[in-house]
C-alpha cells in the first residue's frame, strides 16, 4: 500500500519543484558570498522549500486522480495509475489526501518559523506579510484545487494555470529567503511554462485521437494546428525572453559571461520540440528529461554553466 502511495505521488513529477531553487541560484550572490555558513543555511531551508512542494505536489495529484478517476480509466496510460487500477482504493486516497494536505500546511508553517532565526540577506525582509512562504503555498494549493474542479474546464485559461503554478514556486523560493526576484525570472517562468503547458495538450490530442474528448473536455476546445501556433510562439518568446535577460537582468554579470548558456539554452528548447513532434513525448516533459539523456545532459551543462558564471566568472 505504501509502494501505491508514493507511486501516486509521482516521484517523476518532481524535478517540476525544482523551479524553488531558481532564486537561490540567480540572487544569493548579490548578498553572500558562496561557501559561507549563510549560503548553506538558505540552501538547507530551500531544500526544505522543495520537500514542502513535493507534499503539496502529491496532495494536487491524489485530488485530480480522484476527480478525474473515470476519465482516466479512457487513457491509454493513466488507467494504469493507482487509483484509476483500482490498485489503491478511493477511500484510501481520500485519507492519504487530507493527511497530504495537513503535512504540507503543518511543515510549511514549520519551516517559516525556523527560517525567522536567520538575518534577512537583504537586511529587511523583501517579503513584509508574515510567513510569507507559508501565504504563497497556500496560494498554490488554492489555485491547484482551483483548478481540478473549475478551471481546467476554460480554455487558454486551464494552460494559463498550469503556468501560475510554476511561478509560484518560484515565488515560494524567494520567499523562504526573503530575496527579491528579477521581473525577468517571472517572464522566463511564464513563457516557459505556457510553452510546455500547449506542448502538453497537443500531446494528449495526438495520443487519445478521437478520445480526447472523453478523458478531458477541454481538449474540444483545442486543434493541433491551433497548439501549434501557441507552441511556436510561446517557444519564439521564451528564446528571446532568454537572450535579452542574459545581458539586461541587473543581477548578472557585467560582463555578459550569462551569454555563453545562450547555446544550452537553445538546444534544451529545440531537443524538447523534437520530442514533441518526432517522438510524441510532450505529454510529460519532467518525464522526457527524466529518460532522454541528451537533454538531461543539456541541462546538467546548463546548470554548471550558469553556477560557474555566477559565482567564479561574473
């Protein structure tokens, strides 16, 4: 039962929690220098950070599998899941749910609190609203539920959620640290994640074909030309988003060493659009980084690339 469990948590999806990490890496050196006791406090509290997402994360996919449990059984994959199996019955998930949801607003709570005995790295804390960390998951899960019962049903606006959801996580890894973040993180989080988020829904039509409908209404609402479109130009967006943060962001260096991940980064975006197109594994891009080695190893380069920038280079 527990193996059922933590399948349904889906340990694949995580690397998605990862995005917490994007303000330590692209501010902590506008306050501390790295290898200091600082720097290793803020890592351990934004790996706390990440471990409170991945509950969170694991509440919002027990509430859609019980949601969408019979829609699901129409899926050529997702019928295999626990729930949808009846592998893991419903009455178990429910309760694995609440106590899912109890442990993360239970340890969210938590790691504010500790993160009070800290110094604020900018000297004030950037963001002022008690606990802070604890406001924005909350404001995840919300949006999360949000978007299980109602707003996956909207047009634009369910993808447009599953953007919001990214941000989020962006913003609860500031907020653990009390460091600002570059309006650029925010456009590069967005497109990015509205880039995935159509690449996602033309998958699921291409797979399901006449079916998409049945597993998921919405999927009505769209056509593959039309994803195509949005792909192409959230993807065009995302790259130019790039190029012109690498050399106007504030926060890097002066010399515009960050330009020299511009090739990473371009290769990452076109190794997932082969992926799309030629091997038909959009559906589950933290999976796809997860078995295609080239881009795994693409992003691997990218982060020691920027690491070394910012910390050795800049």
């Amino acid at each position: 039962m527990l193996k059922l469990i933590i399948r349904e948590m889906r340990p694949r999806q995580w690397p998605k929690n990862f995005f917490v990490f994007l303000p330590l890496l692209f501010t902590v050196r506008q306050y501390w220098r790295p290898f200091t006791e600082t720097m290793w406090v803020f890592l351990g509290l934004t790996l706390g950070a990440f471990i409170v997402f991945c509950f969170a994360s694991g509440f919002v996919y027990f509430l859609n599998d019980l949601v969408d449990v019979d829609k699901d059984r129409a899926h050529p994959r997702k019928r295999m899941r626990p729930i949808a199996s009846g592998a893991l019955p419903e009455s178990v998930a429910r309760v694995t749910a609440a106590g899912l949801l109890l442990i993360t607003l239970v340890s969210a709570t938590a790691l504010d609190l500790f993160s009070q005995n800290f110094p604020y790295p900018a000297g004030a804390p950037i963001f002022p609203l008690p606990f802070a960390f604890t406001v924005v998951t909350v404001a995840y899960l919300a949006l999360q539920i949000a978007y299980s019962f109602y707003l996956k049903h909207i047009v634009i606006i369910d993808v447009f959620c599953i953007a919001g959801g990214f941000v989020l996580r962006a913003v609860a890894g500031a907020a653990i640290i009390q460091v600002p973040i570059s309006p650029w993180l925010y456009v590069l989080t967005t497109l990015l994640s509205l880039f995935i988020g159509f690449a996602k829904r033309r998958n699921e039509i291409v797979i399901l074909e006449s079916n998409a409908k049945n597993h998921r209404a919405i999927l009505e609402e769209y056509s593959p030309q039309l994803l195509d479109q949005m792909i192409a130009i959230t993807m065009a967006c995302t790259a130019i988003a790039y190029f012109l943060y690498t050399f106007t962001a504030e926060n890097l260096p002066k010399n515009h060493a960050m330009m020299l991940t511009i090739p990473f980064a371009l290769y990452g975006i076109f190794r997932y659009m082969y992926l799309i197109y030629i091997k038909n594994e959009g559906g589950s891009p933290e999976e796809a980084l997860l078995r295609d080695r080239p881009l795994l190893f693409d992003a691997i380069l990218w982060g020691v690339a920027v690491a070394l920038i910012l910390y050795f280079f800049g």
